[in-house]
C-alpha cells in the first residue's frame, strides 16, 4: 500500500523517512540495501528516540546530531526503528516533531515474525522457557515487557491503524520482507518512487544474510547480561560461546496452530485495509 506522497520535513538534519516496523521482519536487511542508494543515507543501529521517554526528553537538538554525520543536502535521511510502530507514544510524537514525515512497513508472515522475536529473546537470555510458556504468559496479561509481547507485536494492522489516527499527514507504504526476497527490485522500485528518489544506476544485489545460531544456554547469557550488562562486551563474548551455527528449531505444528488462530481475524483485518492478497500467511484481502 502506498498513499500519495507529502511534504518532507523541512527542518535540517531531520529524516525525511522512518522504517518504523516491524520487529524481526528484515528491518535490518532493508537498511542495507537503501544504504547502497547513492542518494539514502541511513543509521546502521536504532536510536529509540520516539520510542524511548528519556531519549525523548534529550530533545530534538540532541536526535539532530546523532544523525549529523549521514546528513547531506544531496541525500534523503531515514531513521530505522522498530519500536516506533508498536509503542503508543510514538506516533504523537513523531507527528508533532516530523510532520508529514514519510513512513515505511516493512512486514512478515505474523507467525513466523512471532517465533523469530522469540528465539531472538532466547539467544539473548531473555527467555529461558518454552515458546507455548511464553505464549500463555502473554494470554495470561503476564508478558515481561514490550519485547516479549510476540503475539501483540505480530497484529500490525493495530499500529498502522494508530499512525493513520496520529499522524494523518504523513504518507505512509507498506512492503512485506517475503516479496522483497522473491523479486527485490520491483519491491525496491516502488519503494525508490514513494520516497522520490530514482532507480538509475541502482545495483540490486543480493544481501548477506547472517547464518542461524541456535540458542544453547539461555541461563547462562541471562546470568553474563545481569553480571557484565546487557550488549556489554562480555554478554555479547557468552552469548557467542552460548549459541551454535545452524538454523534454530522448527515451529512446532502444534504452536503454528496456536499462532495461526490468535492472528487470524487481525491478519484478514491488515489484507482488508491494504487490499492485498496475504493468503500466504492465513489471510485473503478483497
């Protein structure tokens, strides 16, 4: 889905685009390739500054220089941030600082998106227990935090409801990380029209894509993160020694099935909104 395009954000140094969702959805993979466009310039690492009260509250003097140093007249800034579209107070916030900023989805199978947040978590020492566990410990209202909210995060058509109510000016496209793998510059193509920039001399290449790593000892990297700090060099060392190379777990049948059914009506609500084709992930549009 894409609306017409609006007006930039005038001030300087300021994005003129947020990926804002969602989390585990090939963000990350989609920063890499606008940053090969000549004229995009992006931050590698989330800033959280919509998402996050105290970063908010450094106000936008202090957003403005973390993006410095990618500010160029003849480049469009962008900001990636996952937590922009699933934290509430985000988007009165970003309309009120960017008006008629430019806003990008980028989506994936809820199901699949739900079980990589998770094992995400796990690598990480986050979780220790079952998917199915955590699964009921967010259907009991007993999730730990935000980041462990796998089956709410995964009911995208909630936070694009919210953005359409918060921030009506700004233009937003919708493009899901499925088709993006299968035909990559007709994804990019129109994606490079939503934000005004051209194609021309544009290279398509293929991304690298970071190999699968199983968790191993999730006690253990919860233990090295409460020790040493979370991200700190030390957590990050044990949360290598901690992991294996190589794909992690398959889904189980049984917990697909639990999923499938908690994001079927929100999933046929998103294909309803954007009339498009999500059969795919359980879900037909008009």
């Amino acid at each position: 889905m894409t609306e017409a395009t609006g007006p930039r954000p005038a001030a300087a140094g300021l994005p003129g685009f947020l990926i804002v969702g969602a989390m585990k959805s090939g963000s990350s993979t989609l920063v890499e390739l606008l940053n090969r466009h000549d004229d995009v310039s992006l931050p590698s690492r989330e800033l959280y500054f919509f998402s996050d009260d105290e970063t908010f509250a450094r106000g936008v003097g202090w957003y403005r220089e973390r993006l410095a140093d990618l500010s160029a007249p003849a480049k469009l800034l962008g900001e990636k941030c996952v937590s922009y579209g699933f934290i509430a107070e985000a988007a009165p916030r970003i309309a009120r600082t960017l008006p008629g900023v430019k806003l990008v989805w980028i989506l994936r199978d809820p199901v699949q998106r739900s079980y990589s947040n998770y094992m995400h978590n796990r690598r990480n020492g986050f979780e220790t227990g079952s998917f199915r566990a955590a699964l009921e410990r967010e259907a009991a209202g007993r999730a730990r935090g935000v980041y462990t909210r796998y089956v709410a995060r995964s009911r995208y058509v909630d936070e694009i409801r919210r953005f359409r109510a918060e921030a009506p000016d700004s233009p937003v496209h919708v493009l899901l990380f499925e088709e993006l793998l299968r035909r990559p510059r007709e994804v990019l193509g129109e994606l490079f029209r939503f934000l005004d920039v051209g194609m021309a001399g544009y290279e398509c290449r293929p991304v690298h894509r970071n190999s699968g790593r199983a968790p191993r000892f999730p006690l253990v990297v919860r233990w090295a993160g409460a020790c040493f700090g979370l991200g700190s060099p030390m957590h990050r060392r044990v949360r290598a020694l901690c992991t294996k190379a190589g794909p992690y777990p398959r889904l189980s049948e049984a917990d697909e099935s639990y999923l499938r059914a908690a994001l079927r009506k929100p999933t046929a609500e998103l294909a309803a909104l954007l009339g498009r084709d999500l059969s795919a992930w359980g879900a037909r549009g008009p």
